[in-house]
C-alpha cells in the first residue's frame, strides 16, 4: 500500500472518530440557541441562601442572556402545583431542592424521567455520581437525581469526652449514663437536621435504645443549630445533634475560643447521609423545555459540581470532585442510612408522632 493511500486512510479514521464530537457540539450549540430562543428558565429551590447566590451568580456569568427565575419551593409546593394545572398554569420548569417533597411531586404525577435530558456525555454516565442506583432516590430511579452526598453524626466535646472512649462505643455513647441530660439536639419533632437521628440511632442501635434515649437519657431539644454549638463549647452538653462540627464551631474558632469538638464519625454506625437541599429533577409539562435542558445539564457538569462544592461548602456527589472537607466523607460502597429516601423518611415521621405523644412541645 502506497504512502498517500495509508494517509488518506488515517484521516479518513481520524475524520470518522471526529464526527460524533462534532456532532455532540452541534446538538449543544443548537440547544444553546433554542434556550436564548425562550430565554427563561424558572426553578424552583430549596431555601439555601448559599446555594442560591452560587446560581444566580454563574448563570448569569455564563447565560447572561437567559434569565434565571428562582423561587424557594415551601411545603406546599406541590398543592399549589396542583392548583395552577388545575388552572391551566404551567409556570415551572426544574426542581432543584430537597428529595421529600420530590418525592411528592413524583406521586402526584409532576415529573418527567430524567435522564432524556441529559445531552452532554459526562453527565449521561453516572458513574461518578455512584451510579444510577444510589444516585436517584426515587423507586424508579429515573426522576430524582442527588447533587450532594453530606455526613452528619452526633459531635462531642473532645475536652470532656475522651475520643479513645467515643471511637470505642460509638452511637452506644449516647447510652452511658454520664450522658444523662447532657445531649443537646436540635428538637427532631420539628422539620431540620435533628430528625434524621430518630433514623440513625433506630437502625444502628434498634428502636429500644432510642427509646431510651430519648426518655431515660433526658436529651435537650433546643430550636437551633447556634444553641447546639454553644451548649457543647459551655460544657454543658458532652454531645450535639444537629449538624457537622465544622459548621457550628465557625463562629467560636472566629472569635479565637479554643474548641475542640469532634464528629463521632464517618462510619455507616456513627453518621447518617444526606443530600441536603439539592436533587434535581425535570417538571412534567414545563414552559421553557429547552431551558431546562440547558439548566440541568449545566448544575450536573463537572466544572459547576467543583465550584459549587468549594463556594457553598456542600460535598459533590461525583467522585472526581474534591470534598470541602476530607475529614468528613462517605466510604466509598459503604451502606450508610440515608435519611432522606422515602422508606427512612417514614421511620422519622413516625418516631416524631411518638416523641410527640410522650414529649409534647
């Protein structure tokens, strides 16, 4: 075969592998116009004020040609999704906030598959996320794909509890009896990261000793995450519950106090996981669908993933995205309660009713 013939071959290969990017682009730059075509996009969010300024920000820098609407979806988001269709208002496009009330729009049937939608390659394998399987939380696992993937365990005062103690016992701290009303909690019987614990300690140490917990131990129900910090810096609480010692401690270590408060673990015993605020999901009938499109496929990418997890200090789900924080993420193929899933959310909801029966408010 002569010399010309081997050229004409190797760039005939090399035009052959060069067109299905070419193509990839032209998709893209075709979905980008139809996008400036509508020139809205209306999303509606979980009330994360750090979450929300990171969108309003890059998007604009990035699409500032196409508006970004954001509105903080309440709990009675889906009634009144219900009620504009009923209308005949179809307002919305992307659902970007927390899996529970997801969860409902799935049930009242407001929710397309999401995986249609996604056109740029590096979101359509979902492998970095942990796979299609862990990464939507829905029963289909098509509708509700998780964005964040958090670690939140009880926190303990390292000054008073001595850590070779609470890495031994783990969750059965919670049982000893020098814990008895020193465990300040952000108050599970209402909506926010204390209720998660009902879960966590009914699967890892059984309903018996979160009953005990929650009677015979006399645990501190306080309205905020600040009162949870504080108790624990003050000494008069050895544990908190609420959120991650890195969170709370910020304005102590700020005004130079020296703490030392430590999560119990990382463990699928010591930790439950969340993805916060931040699923993400295609509304069923949406006025803007090439938008959407635009608008998903950009929250997923791996670059908005990276500067989102550095700004907002929320942990990406991908795997290839560096952790805010390295002291405080899941082990990779470990089988940790996940609070937020339909069937953990039920067991909260009822251990709430209870601790309601026999700790009123």
């Amino acid at each position: 075969m002569s010399k010309h013939a081997l050229i004409s071959i190797l760039l005939a290969f090399l035009l052959l592998l060069a067109r299905p990017a070419a193509a990839q682009e032209a998709d893209w730059q075709k979905l980008l116009a139809a996008a400036r075509q509508e020139g809205v996009v209306v999303v509606a969010m979980s009330p994360s004020q750090a979450r929300r300024n990171f969108f309003l920000k890059q998007w604009k820098q990035d699409y500032p040609d196409i508006e970004l609407s954001l509105t903080n979806a309440p709990r009675s988001f889906v009634p009144q999704l219900v009620a504009e269709r009923s209308a005949g208002k179809f307002l919305w496009d992307v659902y970007a906030g927390g899996p529970n009330t997801g969860i409902s729009l799935i049930k009242a049937g407001l929710l397309d598959p999401l995986m249609p939608e996604l056109v740029l390659p590096e979101n359509q394998d979902l492998a970095d996320f942990g796979g299609a399987d862990d990464a939507f939380f829905d029963p289909e696992k098509k509708y509700l794909l998780s964005l964040v993937i958090d670690l939140t365990a009880p926190a303990y005062n390292a000054k008073l509890v001595a850590p070779a103690k609470a890495q031994a016992l783990g969750m059965k701290l919670l049982l000893e009896p020098e814990m008895k009303g020193k465990i300040t909690w952000y108050d599970p019987r209402t909506e926010g990261p204390g209720g998660p614990f009902l879960v966590l300690i009914a699967r890892v140490l059984g309903e018996e000793a979160l009953k005990r917990i929650l009677t015979v131990q006399d645990p501190v129900f306080v309205p905020n995450l600040n009162d949870v910090a504080t108790a624990l810096v003050r000494g008069r609480a050895l544990i908190g519950m609420g959120s991650k010692p890195r969170e709370i401690m910020v304005p102590f270590k700020n005004a130079g106090l020296d703490v030392d408060i430590r999560p119990l673990g990382n463990t699928p015993e010591t930790a439950y996981r969340t993805t916060d605020g931040a699923t993400l999901a295609v509304i069923r009938n949406r006025p803007h669908p090439n938008a959407a499109r635009l608008f998903v496929n950009w929250e997923m990418s791996k670059r908005i993933s990276a500067l989102m997890a550095k700004l907002t200090e929320y942990p990406s789900r991908r795997a290839s995205v560096p952790p805010p924080d390295p002291d405080n993420v899941p082990i990779r193929g470990a089988a940790y309660v996940d609070a937020q899933r339909d069937e953990n959310d039920a067991l909260m909801r009822h251990w709430q009713a209870e601790l309601k029966r026999f700790r009123p408010q």
